[in-house]
C-alpha cells in the first residue's frame, strides 16, 4: 500500500473521536515500516497493550479503526484462526472489538472480528513473518488473491463498524 503520514492516519479514524484520534499513538517509525508488503498497518499501543489501531486505504481513501482486545488467558493456547488472513496461530489470534461509528458506537454498541494479535496479516501472506507449523496452509490461490482477500474481509470489517 502507499505509505501513509502520521497526519493521514490520525484524521483516517472511522470511529472515534477527532480527540481520541489527535491522543492516540501512532508507530514513531512510520518511515520504516514496509509499505510494499502491507495490505494494513496494524499497531498496538505500547502504553497499553489493550488498545489496538489498523490503518489501510480503500478506493483511495484512508481508513483507521480504533479497536479494544480484552484480554483472556483462555484463548491463549487454543489454535485459531485470524479473520482477515486465515492464519492460524496457538494463541496469537485475539478478538479485537471495535466500537461501531457514529451514534451507534456512542451507544455502545461494537463489532469484534478475530485478528493476528501483532496485526501483522500482510506478512504472514507474503511468508516474511513465519507463522509457526501449520499456521498457514496450503492454497490453491495465488499470493495476489490471498492479498485480495485479506483486503476484502478487512473491507467488510471496516464496512461493519461504518454501516
Ligand atoms: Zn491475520
């Protein structure tokens, strides 16, 4: 994907609020990150490990989520599978939930979506993070449609905490 300014990111939010957007953190090392190899860029804050962010571009648009992981000491050794790039991992897939836009979100109510815990779907696909045994299986599709389709479920996520 096209590299992404810390300005961008911040004004990309869908559903939080223009000071939660301004407050939260952005990666310091955007200049590094590899632009090339990322459908998304996914990122946890330091601070608190709790809150997780996603940024992308859709129809050249950007887009953020701003997304909660409760954390549970129950799925973390139980196999699953992440949502987005159909990775498989012992206990590195969390239920990100992320608060609907809108009125809807200030009413409380969220969307969830299982997710890599270190959001680093792209390069699981590309095979430039190793997943472990078993994490990825073996495709019949191309490297180009595993990417589509990781872009077309995060699409319908984001297209979920939107409508
Ligand atoms: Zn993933």
């Amino acid at each position: 994907m096209r590299p992404l300014t810390e300005q961008e990111i911040r004004a990309a939010f869908v559903n939080c609020t223009k000071g939660e957007a301004k407050r939260l953190s952005v990666p310091r090392d955007l200049a590094e990150r590899p632009w090339d190899d990322l459908d998304f860029l996914g990122w946890r804050d330091p601070q608190s490990p709790g809150r997780a962010y996603l940024a992308t571009e859709l129809d050249g648009r950007p887009l953020a989520l701003a997304m909660r992981c409760p954390s549970s000491g129950v799925s973390q050794m139980r196999r699953s599978m992440c949502s987005l790039c159909m990775t498989s991992h012992t206990g590195g897939v969390s239920l990100m939930v992320a608060a609907k836009a809108g009125k809807a979100g200030q009413q409380g109510n969220s969307v969830g979506a299982y997710i890599c815990s270190d959001l680093a779907c792209s390069l699981y696909v590309r095979g430039k993070k190793d997943a472990g045994i078993g994490g990825r299986f073996h495709e019949s599709l191309t490297l180009e449609e595993q990417n589509a389709r990781t872009v077309a479920n995060l699409s319908a996520f984001i297209a979920s905490v939107t409508a």
